[in-house]
C-alpha cells in the first residue's frame, strides 16, 4: 500500500520511506559521504597492511594489533559500508 507522499506501508505495519524520494538532494549528500569513506577507509586500511608486510622492524605486538585492526576495519569497509548504501 502506497501512499501520495511516497511513504509505503510494509507486512509488518511500520512506515519505511526512501531517502531519495522524499529528499534527493540530502540523498546525495550521503552517497557522497559514504563513498568517500568507503574509498579513503580501504585506501587506509591497504597502506596499513601494505607497510606492515614490506617493514620487517613492525612485528611487535602492538603491530600486530593495529594490522588485526586494519584488516578487519578493511573488511567493514567492504562489506558493511556498501550494505549501509544499499539500505540492508
């Protein structure tokens, strides 16, 4: 069921409207945002492994904590970001 100002009516009853329908403009705005964290957090995250595994003074443990950090963050940026996008 769908109403005129294109907010739809879902199985369970609650009301869910879509960003870019009611305000493109602020849509845009957030697609932006999030694509350059998306971007600039893989960007990050690689140069972090990437220094890690070519510099062999960085295998202390708290090294290996911050390239545990990164990776799993690199992984965020991957999978949970795009899903913030797409509205899953």
């Amino acid at each position: 069921m769908s109403s005129p100002l294109g907010v739809t009516e879902t199985p369970l009853g609650s009301l869910q409207s879509s960003l870019l329908e009611s305000d493109p403009t602020l849509a845009y705005i957030y697609l932006t945002f999030v694509a350059l964290a998306i971007a600039l957090g893989t960007v990050g995250n690689m140069v972090i492994i990437w220094v890690h595994a070519t510099n062999l003074g960085l295998k202390g443990k708290g090294n290996e904590f911050v390239l545990n950090l990164a990776v799993s963050d690199l992984f965020v940026t991957m999978v949970a970001d795009p899903m913030c996008i797409l509205g899953e």
